[in-house]
C-alpha cells in the first residue's frame, strides 16, 4: 500500500479542483453570469458596501459579473492584496488597471485606499452544504474572514462552480461557515 503525506483536506481540495477544471471556458464564462444573477438579491446586506471580490486564476469562476452588478447598483467594489500580514483590500472599479501580484494574482496598486469590507465574495476550492469551504491552503481567507468579523458584521457569499461541492468538509476549530453559498445552479442559504 503507498502511504501519501496528505490530509484528507488536501484530497478533497484536489479531487474537486479536478472536476472545476474539465469545464469548459464557455461554461465557466456562463456559469459565471448564472452566479451573478444569483448573486444580485443579496445586495441589501451588503450594506452599501464596500464588497470585497477577487480577480480570478486558473480555473475559478469569475466574480466580476457579480462585482460589475453591484457596483451599477452603487455598492463600491474592493479586492484582496497579499500582505505579509494577510489580506487586505483595496477599492477598485472596473476601468482600472491591476498590477501583478504573489501566486499569479491581480491586484489594485498601492495609491488604491485601503478599506474594510461588509460583504465578501470567498473564492474556494471545495464547499458542502453547512457553508463550510476549502479554500487553497495558505488560510489567507480565513484570517481576512476573522479580522474583518472582528470589525463589525461581515456578510461572506462563497461562490464556486457545482462541481466543486463535496459532502463534507473536515472542520477546524478557526473554519467559520459562509452565510451564503452561490452556484449557476442554486442559492444555498447557511445563516441568512
């Protein structure tokens, strides 16, 4: 028998990053729109915002429909930066340009003012129907999702595609469960 050094975590963020990557482009692009429609309703707790997203990489879905959504609904956008310290976000609007970042990642460059978010849209690797997520290891997520709930109410929709739901997720004790999770196929509702 081979023995291997990874957690069931590790398995599970790899088997359903497997099945997100055998969709197609036209489906990612569509199923992305599909989110943003489901997305939409929830602006009303979102406060006005801001709302932090994410620029996507490799195979995740793409959050800019549902950005692009909200902000003609006047909620101002904002996305992650890689800090030593953790995530931060900074204000972004669609017509600005990124600079590259760590892991591959976009990112608005630093004369963009730093905010706090009341709402996030979580990029994930897996999911199950209790809210809770895998996100890609490195717990950045996590600590945002922390330090900005330790600020004021936080609101947090994860979105991914279908695919990448799995019947459990080994909890640890930090893991908070997302309030909402949203697919092109349905709205899975935690704690709204």
């Amino acid at each position: 028998m081979m023995m291997t050094d990874k957690s069931p975590k590790d398995l599970l963020r790899a088997e359903a990053l497997a099945r997100r990557a055998k969709l197609s482009v036209a489906d990612r692009v569509a199923f992305s729109e599909l989110v943003a429609e489901r997305v939409l309703p929830f602006a009303p707790q979102m406060k006005g915002g801001p709302v932090g997203g994410f620029w996507p990489i490799r195979t995740e879905i793409d959050p800019r429909p549902s950005l692009k959504r909200l902000s003609e609904l006047g909620l101002r956008a904002a996305l992650p930066v890689v800090m030593p310290s953790g995530l931060i976000f900074r204000t972004w609007n669609m017509s600005e340009a990124l600079i590259e970042g760590p892991f591959g990642l976009s990112e608005p460059d630093a004369t963009a003012p730093e905010v706090s978010p009341v709402a996030l849209l979580v990029p994930l690797a897996a999911f199950d129907r209790r809210g809770h997520r895998i996100g890609y290891g490195a717990g950045y997520y996590d600590r945002a999702i922390a330090r900005l709930s330790a600020i004021g109410p936080l609101f947090t929709i994860g979105v991914a595609f279908s695919v990448q739901e799995i019947e459990r997720v080994p909890e640890e004790p930090h893991d908070r469960a997302l309030d909402v999770i949203v697919t092109e196929r349905e709205t899975i509702r935690i704690s709204v």
